[in-house]
C-alpha cells in the first residue's frame, strides 16, 4: 500500500456521517486524459467495490474477462455509519451517547477513507484509468446511492459481485446485486462467488 502521507490532496474527515467524495486519477489530475468524459475512452466501467472477497472478484473478473485497453473504470464505495443499538442507548446517558456515537461515525469515516486508499493503489497497480468514489449511503441503501453516482458517469457496464445469498436470505435481508438488476437502467454483470474445490 502507497504511503497515505505522500499523497497530495488527503481525503477529509467529517463527524456527521458523510463522506467527501474523493477523486483519484493516476498521473497527473490536470492532464485531459485523465477526465473520464475524454473521448479516447470508448467505455466507462462502475464496479462497487465494498472491502469483501465480492468487490475483489468483481474487478478480477473484469480485468480478466471485460477489460479493454481505452476503458475508464470507476471504483466506488459505500460509506454506512454505523447505527445505536437500543441496548446501549438505554444503558447511558444521552449527552454521553451523543459523544460515544459521534466517535464511532468519525472512526468509521476514517477507516471508509483508508480503504479509499487502497483501492487507489491496487488501481494504480493494475494500470488503470480511474477514479474513486466514496459516498455515504442515501435514498433506499447502497443499492440506489451505487445507481445514483453510476448514472453520472453513464457507464457502458456496471459489475458488482455477489455475495451468493440464499433465496430466504435474499428475501430477508435485500441484496445490493439484486437491487441493481431490477432497478437499473443501465446493463448490469452480477460475479458470482468463487466456487471452492471440495477437496
């Protein structure tokens, strides 16, 4: 992993839950060919990427499979703050509550943009074009913030791996792939898990 240090325009930390959206283009960021509207890109690629062994497979499936020469790949990731447990809420104060959370939002911020690091360097590494979007979750969860920020780069492909829930699992806990397919607008590649050998 790149030193976090060396970089030049560090990502932010807020304490109210919300992510700065955080642009990393490899190379220089004002030169032309990093824009993703450049027309030397015949396609723009969004690929979620959540910090699993399912984002991982989901970009080593395209950069073996879908990966052509002229694409700009967007990576992005979704920030959750984490939520009160009725538990602990009952358990203390409110004033102490309200510091006791604020502090798990910023930690869990910070860790958001540590991970947005990484994924740079492991694009960089992959020789790609890109550019990498945290943003917090909105609207209906992570899958409608994933199609909100994919309909403003109008990719050619969106491909998301899965995690390979069961039907009742599916049904009782949603699934970010299963939103994508039967919402979006734009053609969508679901990665299955990797099957492991029984031996």
């Amino acid at each position: 992993m790149a030193d976090e240090a060396a970089d030049p325009n560090p990502p932010k930390t807020n304490t109210d839950g919300k992510v700065d959206t955080i642009e990393h283009f490899q190379g220089d960021e004002n030169d032309p060919a990093n824009d993703p509207n450049n027309k030397k890109y015949t396609r723009r690629i969004v690929i979620p990427m959540d910090g699993s062994g399912c984002g991982n497979r989901a970009l080593e499936i395209y950069m073996s499979i879908f990966h052509q020469p002229n694409d700009y790949v967007v990576l992005v990731h979704i920030h959750q703050p984490p939520t009160l447990s009725g538990l602990s809420l009952a358990a203390a104060p409110t004033l102490y509550m309200s510091h006791e959370y604020r502090k798990s939002v910023e930690d869990s911020v910070v860790k958001c943009q540590k991970y947005g690091q990484q994924l740079k360097q492991q694009a960089i590494n992959l020789g790609l074009k890109f550019k990498i979007v945290l943003a917090t979750v909105q609207g209906r969860g992570c899958g409608d913030t994933i199609l909100s920020i994919a309909k403003e780069y109008d990719p050619s492909l969106i491909i998301i791996g899965s995690r390979g829930l069961g039907t009742f699992s599916r049904f009782m806990l949603g699934s970010t792939s299963d939103f994508l397919v039967h919402h979006s607008e734009l053609p969508v590649c679901v990665v299955p898990p990797a099957q492991h050998s029984s031996k």
